[in-house]
C-alpha cells in the first residue's frame, strides 16, 4: 500500500517519486494551506476513507498517511462503514 501511495502523492504534488519517501513532510510539497486541505480530499476519495479532525491534525508526514489509511482499511473499518 504505501508504493502505491507514494506514487499517488508525487503526481498529485507534481513531484519525482524519488525525490518522496514515507518520511517526507507535507509542509516540504505543498505551497499553500489549501493544497494540503485539496490533497486530503483527493486522498478520501482514492482511497475511499474519511478523516477526522483529529486524525487530520496528527497527520504530518506521508507516512503518517499510509498509518491511517492502512488502519482504516482493516477489517474493524469494513465493519464500522
């Protein structure tokens, strides 16, 4: 999961894959506020996902990313939705 992940978040920031890894901070791709607030939607529906306020404000890294959505789409998140 997070291969594929990487590769979404360098095309979305227009970035080489290379250049990304799971430890790479949001603040270092996005030039705006609202380009992190857009790349979460994107993610929501990529990934088909919903974040909280409370997982938003944890999330600071692409790894931090992949955590949440690996953790989302267990079985206790099928069961929940």
């Amino acid at each position: 999961m997070g291969i594929n992940f990487l590769d979404f978040a360098a095309e979305y920031f227009n970035v080489p894959r290379r250049t990304i890894s799971r430890k790479t901070k949001l603040q270092s791709l996005a030039r705006y506020h609202h380009d992190l607030i857009n790349f979460s939607f994107e993610v929501e529906k990529f990934y088909a996902v919903e974040f909280d306020t409370d997982e938003m404000s944890k999330i600071r890294t692409l790894g931090d990313y992949i955590t949440v959505i690996e953790e989302k789409s267990g079985p206790a998140y099928q069961k929940a939705a």
